[in-house]
C-alpha cells in the first residue's frame, strides 16, 4: 500500500507529464504546468549589457508549491515576470498550460493573466480608499460579474483567509499580515489555476511570514492551486514542495522535498 500524493488528472492540451516512482513503488504522476526552456532576458544598461536570466530552463507540476529562492539581484523577479508574461524574453519559451506566452500578444496575455493566473505582491497592492471586501472583489468586476455576486464571492474569500471579521475594513486599519491575506483572497477571488508570489513576506515581521507561508499551503493543498513563490528567505522556502536555486541568473541546484518517507532528494540543476 502507498499514499497518493498527488491525484491524476490527465487532460489532452497539457504537454507533458511527471512520473516518478516512490520507495514502495508507486507510480505518481502530475501535468507540467509550466514550462521554461532555455530562457534569457538581457537588461542595457548604458554601454553595458546585465544577464539577468542565463539560460535558465524547469518545469513547474499541477498543484505543487515551488519556490525559487536566490538572493537580491539573482534574477527572481525577472523570472516571475517572465512567466507571467510582464516582459519578453531575450531569448527561449515560457509554455503554460500548452500555451506559448512570450509569442502572445498584449490583449491575449491580459486575457490569459486574467483567467489563469493571480498575483501576490510584496506591497500588498491594495487600494486605500477601498474595504477588504471591494479591494477583494475588484477583479471580479474587470469580468462584467454582477455586484451582489462579486461580494458573495469575496466574502467567500475573505473568510477562507480568516478576515471575514475584517471585511469592512480599510487597508490602514489591518496589519501587514492582515493586509496581506486579503491580498491573498484578492489573488484567490478569481479562481486562478497558477498564483504568482513575488517576496509575499517581504514586508512582515517573521512569525506573521510563517503564518502566510501556512495559510499558502494549505490554499495549495484544500484549493488544488499551483504556487511559484519567489523570496530570498531559505527558512520560508522550506515549506514548498520544491525549491530551485538561482545565482546570477542561472539555476544552480533544484531541491525535491516530496518524497513521501520525508527524506530529501537534492538534484543539481537537472529534471
Ligand atoms: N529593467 C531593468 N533594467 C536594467 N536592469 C535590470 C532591470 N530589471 C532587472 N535588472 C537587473 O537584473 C538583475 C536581476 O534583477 P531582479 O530580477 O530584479 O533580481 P531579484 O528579484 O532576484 O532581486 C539585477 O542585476 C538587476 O539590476
Ligand atoms: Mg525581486
């Protein structure tokens, strides 16, 4: 007998799929998600020119939690924005769900960005003139939804955070950990399949970051979201099913913390 970690869910425009054997034998499998092949973004700067992705290639699996750990400058933010389709490319392939997104124009990525993917910011990015509730519920109305719909909705969301108390609040009146829970049910509202979190903790104090870097988790877990969490902190990425290292804008180490026994299996920049 073995533990299913992971359920199979094999559907046809995906490109290709993760098995893997466990100590007992089983067979698990997962859809890649998100591809990354041979990516490089350049930066001029003045009569020089900053390698900020040296080629850089990984997958990202349906449901899991990866981290990319680096620190400052390494070229996190670039990647993220790379994969959200912020910035093009020098160079290489970001395939997400079967879809190319360094060759979509701008009105299809804000199209896929909007219904596939939801954005968690160091700043949290709330507006201040607005509650909990409206700043959750803002997204909905770029979709043309209805207003008692959207806040039935981010009431839903503000209470799968733990602020359902708070939901007439405005951003001054919460903490930074409070404020950025509602940035998480901000990103959740839309019923994304991938989150991007760009140094979610950056901005909290240690003990309110391991609470966020929980309730991540457990979103990850319950909601079945795949979560690609950039940060700097080892300790916070420790959580995530898998960590890749990046230096220099290179990944130099990729550390698989899913084995079922618990026992880590570090691989060096290969998949
Ligand atoms: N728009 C830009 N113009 C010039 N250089 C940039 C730009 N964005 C990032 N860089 C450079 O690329 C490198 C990686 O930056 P970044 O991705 O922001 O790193 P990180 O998020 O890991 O701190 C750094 O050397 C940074 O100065
Ligand atoms: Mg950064």
């Amino acid at each position: 007998m073995c533990d299913i970690i992971m359920l199979v869910d094999i559907r046809a425009f995906y490109v290709t799929y993760f098995v893997f054997t466990t100590n007992e034998g089983c067979v698990l499998v997962a859809d890649v998600v998100i591809e990354v092949k041979d990516l490089y973004k350049f930066f001029e700067v003045g009569s020089s020119e900053v390698h900020a992705l040296d080629g850089v290639d990984f997958k990202v699996y349906e449901g899991e939690f990866c981290a990319i750990v680096g620190t400052s400058g390494s070229g996190k933010s670039t990647l993220l924005n790379m994969l959200a389709g912020l910035e093009k490319p020098t160079k290489g392939e970001v395939i997400i769900a079967g879809h190319h997104i360094e060759k979509m124009n701008e009105n299809k990525l804000v199209k896929f960005r909007r219904d596939n993917v939801g954005f968690i910011f160091q700043s949290f990015n709330l507006l201040g003139t607005m509650t909990a509730l409206e700043n959750v519920a803002l997204p909905l109305s770029f979709r043309g939804m209805d207003k008692e719909k959207r806040l039935k909705r981010a009431v839903k969301m503000l209470k799968l955070v733990g602020l359902k108390e708070h939901a007439m609040h405005k951003p001054n009146q919460m903490s930074g950990g409070q404020q950025q829970r509602v940035g998480m049910a901000r990103a959740l509202v839309v019923n994304p399949k991938i989150m991007f979190a760009d140094e979610p903790t950056g901005n909290l104090d240690s003990k309110t970051s391991k609470d966020m870097m929980r309730l991540m988790r457990e979103v990850v877990n319950k909601h079945h979201k795949t979560l690609v969490m950039v940060t700097h902190d080892d300790s916070l990425a420790a959580i995530a099913d898998r960590v890749i290292r990046i230096v220099d804008g290179k990944i130099v180490k990729i550390e698989d913390h899913r084995n079922i026994d618990g026992v880590q299996e570090d691989k060096d920049n290969e998949e």
